[in-house]
C-alpha cells in the first residue's frame, strides 16, 4: 500500500496541525485544527483537496478551525461521541472501537480519556501511526483536566503495547519542557539524557521534535514508564508544579 503523506502544520504558539494525504485515493484529512488558516495556507501549498476534520478532543485550540474549514471545503468532522455537546460542528461521532479511514488506509479509534472526558486517538495498526492529540507526548503526558490517573495510567499502558516502530503524531511542541522534568524523574537513565541532548540542538535550530515512536516514549518517557496509576499520579503533580 502506498504511503500516507503528512504533512506537520504549525499552529498559535506551540500546537501541531497534522496534515494527512492519500495520494491514492487523492483524500485528504487534518488532525485536530484549531485555527483555519495556517491548514487553508498548507492545504494550497500542497495543492490538496480537504476532504474531513479528524478531532481528538474539544479544545478549541484542537476544533478551533472546524467552522472556518467546513465552510471553505465542505469537508466532514469526525469527533468523539463522548464530547458530542462541545462539538457542536461534528457530522460523524465516534468511539471505542469504531474505524475511520482515508483512501485504504483504516484507523481504529481508541478511547483514552483523562485530559479530557472523551479524549480519542486514531490509530492506523497497519501504517504503524497513531494520532494521540494531547494524551501522549514526546517525554510527556496530557494534564488531568477531566479525567484522573488511573485513566491516564490505562491509555499510557495501551500506548505502550503498540509496536515499537509506530510513529507517534501528538499535538504540541512540549519536548523540552517534558524532557527537563524526566531528567529529574529518572536522574540515572541515559536514554533520557541522550534524547535530550537532541532536543535541545533542534530545538536551538527552530526545529520541531516531533513525530516520536513508541520505541522512543518506552526508554525515555517517565509517564508511560509508571509502573501503576499512583506512580503516575505523583509524576503528574510533579510535572504540573515544575518550574524546569
């Protein structure tokens, strides 16, 4: 099967838009757009013809775009069930176990709640791509805003049991910071502090630190390294107060 093109969409301050092309099928879809013009912008670069809206969650800085796009494409929004209320410009709802797809391409939606109450990913077993929005980052995870450990600890655990080569889409530029508080998490893990030296050197060229892979969460990432929801709950609250 021919390759995915994604294309990363840089967004307000620090948010990724993920731009996703089947050139197959010639099908377009952007992954959590919280503000239209920088997707309208890329979309006319690459000469690609939106065809849906894939939310993760309703956070305007995630769904701020929706409107704006339906409107200039006529595209479709695909949103979590759970959150239907606070989408209020979804055409498709979906949950646990449900399939979207793009072309040929087919992605499975997983509930991981916890940064919020409905929060999904998309996760495309056969491409090995999962789009995580603001549950999993690179080093890092979602703020508990609506949900509590033990929820996050579970979606870090079915994180965790994807192979180790899928590419990891989440939806901020969060690295450094995370990768700061990991250090004081785990002081003695090397892993963490040859990641970060990587981090630091794009980050010092402007550049971006994401996609990340499963590989990489499970030496270097303190929250996917928990070892129950407790142990995730004091690293939580630790990361929340860190002024790394």
């Amino acid at each position: 099967m021919t390759a995915l093109q994604i294309v990363r969409v840089a967004a307000f301050t620090d948010n990724y838009v993920w731009l996703v092309h089947d050139p197959v099928s010639g099908e377009t879809i952007v992954v959590d757009p919280g503000d239209a013009a920088p997707v309208l912008a890329a979309l006319a670069e690459q000469g690609w013809q939106l065809s849906a809206i894939w939310n993760t969650h309703w956070h305007p800085d995630h769904t701020g775009g929706n409107a704006a796009l339906k409107a200039a494409t006529g595209c479709t929004v695909i949103a979590p069930a759970a959150e239907a209320a606070k989408i209020p410009t979804a055409d498709r709802l979906v949950a646990e176990g449900d399939t979207v797809a793009i072309g040929g391409h087919v992605a499975t939606v997983l509930e991981v709640p916890a940064h919020t109450a409905g929060h999904i990913a998309y996760h495309f077993a056969e491409d090995a791509l999962a789009f995580v929005g603001d549950t999993l980052f690179a080093m890092g995870c979602g703020r508990l805003f609506e949900g509590t450990p033990e929820q996050m600890f579970t979606a870090m655990q079915r994180f965790a049991a994807m192979p180790d080569d899928t590419i990891v889409y989440c939806a901020h530029e969060y690295t450094l910071s995370n990768g700061r508080y990991a250090l004081v998490a785990e002081p003695h893990n090397a892993a963490i502090r040859d990641r970060m030296a990587e981090v630091e050197r794009l980050r010092a060229a402007g550049e971006a630190t994401v996609p990340t892979t499963i590989a990489a969460e499970r030496v270097t990432n303190p929250f996917l390294r928990a070892a129950d929801a407790r142990m995730l709950a004091e690293r939580r609250a630790a990361k929340d107060s860190f002024a790394g």
